[in-house]
C-alpha cells in the first residue's frame, strides 16, 4: 500500500486533467492547459524520486490506471495496421507538445504489394473538430442537429458496421 501513495499526485492530477475521459478516444491526445500540464509534470517529478521506489507491478498499475502513457505527454506516435483483402490500412499519430502545429494523423491503404494507394493526412484541428461533431446534441430528437448527428452517425455504421465489430469481441 505504501508504494502506491507516492503515486496519488499522478492519479489525482491526471483524473482532474480529462474528468470523463478514458483511454486513447481520438488519435491524437488533448493538449492539456498550461496549468494541468504543471501538474502533471509535478506528479511525474515526485513518482519517479528516486526512479527505482516502486516495484514492476506498482508501475504498471499506475500507467495503466492513469492512462499516464498518453496524458501530458511530450511526445506521443503510434502506428497500427490492419489487413484487409486488398493490402493493409496503416495509421500512424504524431504529437509533439513543443510542436503543435505538426500534430498529426495518417491513413495510408496499401496494395499488397505495400505500394500506397490511398493517403489521408488529417491535422489536430480535423481531429478534434470531428470528435465534437461526432458526440451527440444534447437536444430533442426532432432538433435539425440531432437529425444530422444521426444520420453520419447512420453512413459511419454503413461504411463499418458497429454491430460487426461488436460482434468480434
């Protein structure tokens, strides 16, 4: 129990820092506030004095349960592939904190050849603003924002039915 008490800034902060959020829900993390990123930057400071306190499974703990992996990161890529009949879907995030104008995220469709047939290069700005239109209105069925919000909602179950991958799991 003593080992994790070090650790409660970084939960604390980090549960102050995306109140209602969990693990990676878009492709590239929010920025925090200058503030919040304080904060967690302090927290990381004090967990990792002196770096060998806690034992393998405490650390594992605390990354896992505070999503510390991609919250006030400074830099965060990933790379996932699917394959499909054709080739493979790659996608790939870049974020920097000191370079947010570089924050991106990548679709290429390859061939199965891996020669690139399609490429999509999305900015942070076409993220987020996507992730905002893709949460429901908290307005009445009836309103034009919410018959808008259901039928992409609609197209997106089309072009990748839900149900399917529910299905998977």
């Amino acid at each position: 129990m003593c080992r994790v008490i070090p650790w409660a800034g970084l939960v604390a902060c980090c549960a102050v820092a995306v109140v209602g959020c969990g693990p990676i829900n878009r492709p590239i993390p929010e920025r925090l506030s200058d503030e919040s990123q304080k904060q967690v930057d302090d927290a990381w400071n004090a967990a990792l004095t002196p770096v060998g306190k806690h034992d393998h499974q405490t650390w594992l703990d605390v990354l896992i349960g505070t999503y510390a992996y991609q919250i006030g990161v400074d830099q965060l890529e990933f790379r996932s592939v699917k394959r499909w009949t054709g080739g493979t879907v790659v996608m790939e995030a870049k974020f920097d904190r000191a370079k947010p104008a570089e924050d991106r995220f990548t679709v290429t469709v390859n061939d199965q050849a891996g020669q690139p047939l399609r490429t999509e290069r999305y900015t942070r700005e076409e993220v987020e603003r996507t992730a905002r239109e893709l949460t429901p209105p908290n307005v009445p069925d009836t309103d034009p924002a919410m018959v808008a919000y259901k039928a992409r909602m609609a197209n997106i179950e089309a072009v990748l039915p839900k149900a399917q991958v529910e299905k998977a799991k």
